[in-house]
C-alpha cells in the first residue's frame, strides 16, 4: 500500500513538473507565431554561401585526391 502512495506522489510531482514547463513556455511566447510554420514548407531552403564554399572545396579536394589516385595506380600499372 505504501508503494502506491509513492507512486501517486511521484507522478503528481512529474505532471506538475510538466504544467509548470508548459505554462513558462506559452508565457514566454513559444506558441504566438501559428501562421509562419505552416507556410514554411512551401519555400525552398537558401544554404548560406559559407556552407557552399566549404562544399565545393571538399568536392574539389575529394576529385583532386582521386585523380592523384588514379595516376599512381596508372603508374603502377606501366611498371
């Protein structure tokens, strides 16, 4: 009987827990903006330029690290 009274302690502490929480996020404005979401799957995404940059330097470096592969292997192969 004792572990019921535990138990039912407990979980009034962890739901008033979770009210406390929900309340401080609806006071502090989580949940103004109802319209912005909602539209923001129909607009394509724009990657920042510095994501791109790094991007392309790492396609350029992978393809120049192939080639030099690729010639040692030709090497390799006329020997």
């Amino acid at each position: 009987m004792s572990a019921i009274v535990v138990l039912i302690g407990f979980s009034l502490t962890v739901a008033t827990g979770f009210l406390i929480a929900f309340l401080w996020a609806v006071k502090s404005g989580q949940y103004d903006d109802k319209y912005t979401p909602s539209l923001r799957i129909l607009f394509d995404d724009t990657s920042p330029t510095w994501t791109t940059d790094i991007s392309e330097k790492k396609i350029a470096d992978d393809n120049s690290s192939q080639k030099s592969k690729t010639n040692k292997n030709k090497k390799n192969i006329n020997n």
